[in-house]
C-alpha cells in the first residue's frame, strides 16, 4: 500500500499528501500550492493541516508556511533559509532552527 495520505481541503476535494509543495497561511486562509504549478484555497487555518501533516515529511518553519521536506532544493546554513523546487525562498524563524535541522 502507498505511504501517502489524502488530505480534505473541502467536503468534495481530497489532495495526495506528496503533490502537495507547500501550504502559505492568509489570515483565516490557507493557500495550498501543488507540484503542479496549481493552487487551492481552503478555509481551514494553517495549524489544523499542520496537525494533521506533523508525522509526514512536513515541516513548518515560520508561522506562515508549512513545507513538503521532498520539495526542497537547496538550504543555506548561514542565513537559514530554504530554496523549494519552485525557486522560492523560506526563512526558518530561529525557534525553530534546530528542529529543522534534526528532521533534515
């Protein structure tokens, strides 16, 4: 059986956890941008796919982002900051810099 999970975004639409790139906070809003180049937005905040996503290869590293940690393409040590596959950069708050570096 495959190891991926399928996420609810809405009552009628499921997503697989690994087309998933990242997922950016807008207020009350989540942003959910896919391998694809497409987008989704879902009412649902941030921190309940946050919970949801913890023990997949997922990652959040500032209050605004949740990343796939398959997506990445570079880290850069010195400033702590991320490059995804899609060339955009994510700055890892620093309360957060050695978690992130234990689940890399």
């Amino acid at each position: 059986m495959n190891n991926d999970l399928l996420i609810t975004i809405d009552k009628r639409m499921t997503v697989q956890s690994s087309k998933i790139l990242m997922l950016k906070a807008d207020i009350n809003y989540t942003h959910i941008l896919l391998d694809d180049g497409s987008t989704i937005i879902s009412s649902r905040t941030l921190g309940i796919f946050e919970k949801r996503l913890y023990s997949y290869s997922f990652f959040r590293p500032n209050r605004s982002v949740i990343i796939n940690l398959k997506y990445i393409a570079s880290f850069q040590k010195e400033s702590f900051t991320i490059r995804m596959e899609n060339d955009e950069l994510i700055s890892i708050s620093r309360r957060r810099t050695k978690q992130f570096l234990k689940r890399i």
